[in-house]
C-alpha cells in the first residue's frame, strides 16, 4: 500500500483546524511547569510548542520527515521517528498525542511502546479519531475503491476504536484508564472536501492516474448531500476519542 505522505505547508494551510481543536486535550493533559514530555504524532509542532511555552522540556516525534522539519524551523526539539516503534527507556512524565494515534494501525506496539518511554507513575494523554470517525467519508471512499478493484486500505487506513477496544490495549500494556471520552465533533473545513481529500487521502487519488481529477470529483458528489450545506460549507463529521491513562507508581 502507497504510504501517506505530509507536506506541512499544504497542511498548515488547508488543516490548521486539527491543531486548533486540540486545545481540550492539552486542558486534560494539565502539563506542569519542568515536565519532560513527549509529543507523540507531533506534526509541525503547534501544540509542542504551546507546551513549551507553558515552560515543559518537550520532544516531538512524528514519521515525515517534512513535519519534522517544519517542528524544528520553531525551534523546537524533533526527530523523524515511528511511534510504532518509540526508541525512549523511562525518559518522560508524560506521553502526549493529538490527531495521530488513528494513523498507527498498531496500537498494541504504541502503546507498549508508550509504556516503556514513560516514568513510573507517568501518563498518556491524548485525542484522535474514535468509533465512527468520518463514517460518510470512510463509505465514500470505500465505495470507489471497490468501483475501481483497488485495496480497500487505500480507502480506510484508519484505525478507529470504540472506548471498549481502546481501555483494552491501554490496560494490557499496563496502564490504568482514569478517564475516557468519545464525543462528536462536526468539524468545518474551509477547503472544501476536495482539500481535505488532497491532504489526507492523496495514495488512493493517485491510484486512479489520469482519472484522479474525476475521482476526487465523484467523492466530491458522493459527500455532498450529507456533508455540504446550502450555502456551500463543508462540515467533515469527526468522532474524537479523547482519555486519560496512568502508570502505577513504583
């Protein structure tokens, strides 16, 4: 399967709201003043650098190399790196994550992964897309992959729990759920569908070659009844995950 890849300029520009709407999960994380935390799934750095201002030692990782960059141009401390393979040993008081833990189909290594970088006592904080995320975008799209014979992964390389499922992985790698949240969270994109698809779902409009320009335009006829308002707005229909888990102390 084609891998997704990130340019952070088109990202800040036709997806700047993810970080925005990150704001209620940095409020569950309650960073404190010293902390040694890492911002897993960091992107271009715009809530990493928001935890350093609130005076964290905070490192970001994330696996393009172009966000990584974008995280560094801030100043920030970042490095190209797997968060399916986290490579920390006790390092941090906490594990931070908004927007990305849905695109590491491996939880169980995430958060085993999650575990080992954390101190006794540590916690994993995060938000990402839950049970029923973007279900008329994941049907459209899964529809015209299965039109075309391509794989269905190129349409839904998503990984997107209910709260059961996800206390479960948690709780086996050791963790204690403390709380735990799955909420709707109609988001507006300014872009317009065809702009979130460019950003998000690039491999599978790809794969349809000279066809891409009207692929991208049938999912847009698909999504319109349901997702376009009269006037012309597009609303994405987002289900977030949000939760709040601890280490035992030792």
């Amino acid at each position: 399967m084609t891998a997704q890849e990130w340019s952070a300029e088109r990202y800040v520009r036709d997806a700047g709201f993810v970080a925005e709407l990150g704001v209620g999960v940095v409020e569950w994380l309650a960073p404190r003043k010293g902390e040694r935390i890492l911002d897993l799934g960091c992107g271009d750095g715009a809530l990493t650098l928001d935890l350093v201002g609130q005076g964290c030692d905070v490192t970001g990782v994330d696996g393009s190399a172009d966000m990584i960059e974008a995280a560094k141009a801030r100043g920030l401390e970042a490095q190209v790196m797997d968060g399916q393979a986290l490579r920390f040993d006790g390092d941090f008081d906490a594990v931070f994550s908004n927007a990305a833990l849905h695109w590491m189909p491996k939880p169980e290594a995430v958060a085993a992964g999650v575990r080992k970088a954390l101190k006794p006592g540590g916690r994993f904080v995060g938000e990402f897309g839950g049970f029923g995320n973007c279900a008329a975008i994941v049907t459209a799209l899964v529809s015209l992959a299965r039109a075309r014979g391509l794989p269905q992964e190129l349409a839904m390389p998503w990984y997107f729990p209910t709260e059961t499922a996800y206390a479960k992985v948690l709780q086996a790698a050791g963790f204690e759920v403390k709380r735990m949240m799955l909420f709707a969270r109609p988001t507006p994109v300014p872009a317009g569908i065809k702009g979130w698809l460019e950003v998000f779902r690039a491999p599978l409009f790809d794969a349809y070659g000279e066809d891409r320009a009207d692929a991208l335009a049938e999912a847009e006829a698909l999504l319109s009844p349901s997702l376009r308002d009269e006037v012309g707005n597009w609303t994405a229909d987002y289900v977030r995950l949000r939760f709040e888990a601890m280490l035992p102390a030792k």
